[in-house]
C-alpha cells in the first residue's frame, strides 16, 4: 500500500534502468522534479509511454540520453516550438520511436486497465501509422458485415509516474478531472506519484474530493514535493513557466546548450 | 453582411471570418492546443450564430470536459464533436496530412511532433477544417512523406468524417470526397490565381472566374475585436493583443495570485 516517503529519490527508487515508465501529457500534472532526480540518477535506456503527448519531460530525458524507446502521439514544447533534443535524436537514430496517436494510446492503457489483451478503435486503417506499427491489427469486425476494425494490445507499463495536488496519509491521492491519471495506475504494475502537499483528514471520506481520488491502493509511494511539476503547469494550482520554458527552447536548441540547461537547473536542485 | 465602408482589417481576421463562415451551424466545435485563429472563429461562429455552439479549446480550461485527456476523443467517437482543425507539415492534393516526418520514416530529414489525434479524428469528425498558414510547394505537395490520416477512405471503412476544405494564407480550398480532390473556392484578397497556381504543388479544379474572398464585414471585426478578443486573450493573451490589440487580465496571472 501507499506510503508517504522520506524523500523524493526513495519514491522512485523502483524506476530503474530499462524501464516502462508511463507519464501524462503536460496539462495533467507532470513530475518534473522527479524527472529531473531521475537524470541525476542517470538512469539509463527507459521506455517513455507519454499518455498521449509530451513535451519538456520527453525532450529532457532524450537529451540527458535516459531514453531507449519513446511511443507516444506527438513531442514539441507547444507553443514554444519544436522540441530540440526530441527532433535532434530522430534525425540521429539515437532513440527507438514508436509514433501512436492520441485515442490509440488511452485504449491501450483502458484495456490493460480491465484486463482484457485488446481494445478496437475506428480511425487509423490508411494511416502510415499502422504499417509503422507491426503490432497494431487489422481485423473484421465479428458483428459487422466487411467491416474492417483495428485491434491495439493492452499496454501495461512497469512504473506510472505523475504530480498531483494532494495526497492524504493514507496515500490516496487527489487527482481532481485528470480522468487518465487513474486509468494509468490502473494498467501499471506500481504508481509513483508526488503531490504539492498532505491533506490531514482522508479524501475517500470526503464527498467534495472522493470522485477526483485514486484510492492509495493503487499508490505504491508518495513523495512531497512543492512545485513539482515546475517549470509545466499544475491544474488549478499553477500556470506553465513561460519564460523559463522560453529559455530552455533557446538553450536546447544546441547540444552545448542543453549541457548548461542540465548543469544550471538538473545538477544543480533547484531551491524550491 | 455587408458594411458601407470598407474597414482595415489584419490577415488574421480574415482568415477567422472565412473559417467561421464555413463552421455553419454546429453544436460543438473543438480546436486543438497553440491554434488561435481557428479559435476565433469557433469563438466568433458561438457569438454570431444562432446555434450558439459548445467550444472547445483543448489544452485550455475552456472545455467542459471531465474525464481526463480521453474525452474528446470518446466525445467524438460518439458523433458529439461537429467541427474540428487539422493542419500538416505536409498536405497533399488528396486530403493527405502528415505530421511525423519528411524523407523516409527510418531516416528523415526533418522531423515534425507527431499524429497528436489525427489518424481518429479525420475519420469521425463530420466537418474537418484543413488550416495551414504557409501556402508553398513546401507545404501543399503532391503527395505526402507519411500519411498520418488520409483524406478519404475505402467504402467498407467506416468513415463518418474527413475534410471540407483547407484554408491558406492565400486562399480558400473546398474538398469533393467522392474524388478526393480539392477545388479554388476563393483568392484572398492582394492574392491571385496564378499566384496560388504557382505556389501550390498538387493539382486542383477551379472555376472560370475565382471570385474573391469577401473582407469582414464592419458587424464582424466589431464582434471579433470586442467580443471575442477579450475571451481569446483568456487562453491565448499575446496574439489577442498582437492581432486585435487586447491587454486585458492574464490567466496567468490570476494563477499566480491565487
């Protein structure tokens, strides 16, 4: 069950090297605090399931070289432009892409979240994508009449990581309209999640917070951590940090750049 | 419609107003995340129209949604979203987008974000609006790199959506889905056919005479930059007082002081 850890890097001692790591999109609450103690670690060759985009997390971790396969729907930094290390280690081959898109992947994980080995979606048949996408399959529907359907397997990641408003210390966590963020920790084996701040009485009690919590049962650990998805936004809390993500567009923009980027903001544990 | 004298107006605003005359009637129009002129013309077709659509605008708090990430596309799946824009590093004249790459997916020579929702949403969202700013053989091919939706679909395929037309800086295109092509519906104006002819890399059908694409007319721009501008700058704060010179109270702001 859910535990409130001493400290943000004994949370996620469980993501190790190698790693299916799940992580939502920017708008849901992104551990970036965490992510960043992960490049610290240097951990190495990780599976990034970004449900369903990235942006700063994705490009971060390529960069620092902590990724070996990416799959998700899209990587830029939004309306800052493309996300350099993302595009750098394309061009190079420097990671293993696997393109999806949006509603592919949330199937993915709602068939894992219920347990069956696949999930049909209408869409995708004509698109590159499924030729790219050797494990994605073209079947005829067995209620239909020549009615061709795509079949996605379940996707059951190792770890789901994310940052959320509140925790109790029971280790349920609120997790407010961020619907995926329940249906990662569904489908994956341990969720890690860090939260602003512990809420003293239990959310499951409380009628106004109950139906935006993921019970603690599903939490392998918490850790406290203020700002943690800083520099990205948090729903209702705070806003993104344009000009820091201003500032990483620019410096990323070279491999040089990215080294001072890592050593000014990674290396260095930023002062909350 | 028409307004006696004939106002200055910005690229933009044109843009929004050919837009919103082709959303029509709807009942919810959603617009994807960093697209602020399809913004407003969903904003502007809500406060002009008499539908008085539901708007979406992804990646903003101006949505209804509250089952996470995957409602929309749930939403659409279920026949519930009318309207949505698209746009490529590359459209063919097919109806073809591609959003991952240019060159060959093993080794291209540029990379682009990613599908995002394209390669389910072309396919059951009734009234796809094409929107592409930069109108050049760079952009408008003659056929894409990678397909990540295509523009039309066998008959077996269940295909309820697809596009309706695609919008340029230069011009407006409408899309016949039965031969998957598109066809000149007007220039903008300071644009012309030639021009469009030589900057367009696939072929398309045009009548005899291209008329022009009617300026916003008075009622329009008063709607857009008194109305709508203050809603945008909600979401989209630098290109409301880019475009329609708004400075009103950031949204972050208002974060940072809660």
């Amino acid at each position: 069950m859910a535990r409130i850890t001493r400290s943000l890097e004994e949370a996620i001692a469980p993501i190790g090297d190698g790693c299916m790591l799940a992580v939502p999109r920017e708008t849901s609450g992104v551990a970036m605090a965490a992510t960043r103690a992960l490049v610290r670690r240097g951990i190495k060759r990780l599976h990034l399931v970004a449900l369903p985009t990235s942006t700063l997390q994705a490009d971060l971790l390529i960069g620092a070289g902590c990724i070996g396969t990416l799959e998700t729907s899209a990587v830029s930094l939004g309306e800052f432009g493309p996300a350099p290390r993302f595009t750098a280690a394309i061009l190079d081959g420097a990671i293993r892409m696997r393109d999806a898109t949006c509603p592919a992947l949330h199937a993915q994980f709602q068939a894992a979240e219920k347990g069956v080995p696949f999930m049909p979606l209408r869409g995708l048949i004509g698109s590159d994508l499924l030729t790219q996408r050797t494990d994605w399959k073209v079947v005829d529907n067995p209620f239909g009449d020549n009615d061709p359907i795509v079949l996605l397997p379940a996707l059951k990641p190792d770890v789901a990581l994310f940052h959320a408003p509140l925790a109790d210390r029971d280790g349920n966590v609120y997790i407010g309209k961020e619907r995926e963020l329940v249906t990662m920790a569904h489908a994956a084996q341990r969720t890690i999640v860090t939260v602003e701040e512990v809420h003293d009485t239990n959310l499951l009690r409380d009628p106004l917070f109950v139906a935006g919590t993921l019970p603690g049962f599903y939490v392998e650990a918490v850790a406290v951590e203020r700002c943690g998805a800083w520099p990205l936004p948090l729903p209702d809390r705070y806003g993104i940090d344009a000009a820091h993500i201003a500032e990483y567009a620019r410096l990323a923009a070279t491999p040089e750049g990215f080294a001072q980027y890592l050593d000014r903001y990674v290396y260095e544990k930023r002062a909350a | 419609m028409k307004s006696a004298q004939p106002e200055e107006f910005r690229d933009e605003e044109l843009l929004a107003d050919v837009i919103c005359r082709l959303i029509g009637d709807a009942r919810h129009i959603a617009v994807g995340n960093a697209s602020p002129i399809p913004a407003t013309a969903a904003l502007l077709a809500r406060e002009s129209g008499a539908s008085k659509p539901y708007v979406s605008l992804l990646g903003s708090a101006h949505t209804f949604f509250t089952d996470g990430a995957r409602e929309l596309f749930d939403c659409a799946g279920q026949g519930r979203v009318d309207v949505f824009f698209l746009s490529g590093g590359q459209i063919d004249g097919e109806g073809n987008i591609n959003l991952v790459n240019i060159g060959d997916y093993e080794k291209p020579k540029v990379r682009f974000p990613g599908s995002f929702g394209s390669a389910y949403l072309y396919y059951v969202v009734p009234r796809v609006i094409l929107f592409r700013v930069e109108h050049s053989r760079r952009t408008l091919v003659p056929k894409v790199d990678f397909i990540s939706a295509p523009g039309g679909s066998p008959g077996n395929v269940d295909r309820p959506g697809g596009p309706i037309a695609l919008i340029t800086n230069r011009c407006l295109f409408d899309f016949d889905r039965a031969r998957r092509r598109f066809r000149l519906v007007s220039v903008h104006p300071g644009h012309s056919v030639e021009e469009i002819i030589e900057h367009t890399g696939f072929a398309f059908d045009k009548p005899a005479q291209v008329p022009l694409t009617p300026a916003p007319s008075a009622d329009t721009l008063r709607l857009m930059r008194g109305v709508v501008a203050p809603m945008l700058a909600e979401v989209y704060p630098e290109f409301a007082r880019r475009v329609f010179g708004y400075v009103g109270t950031r949204r972050g702001d208002r974060d940072a002081a809660s």
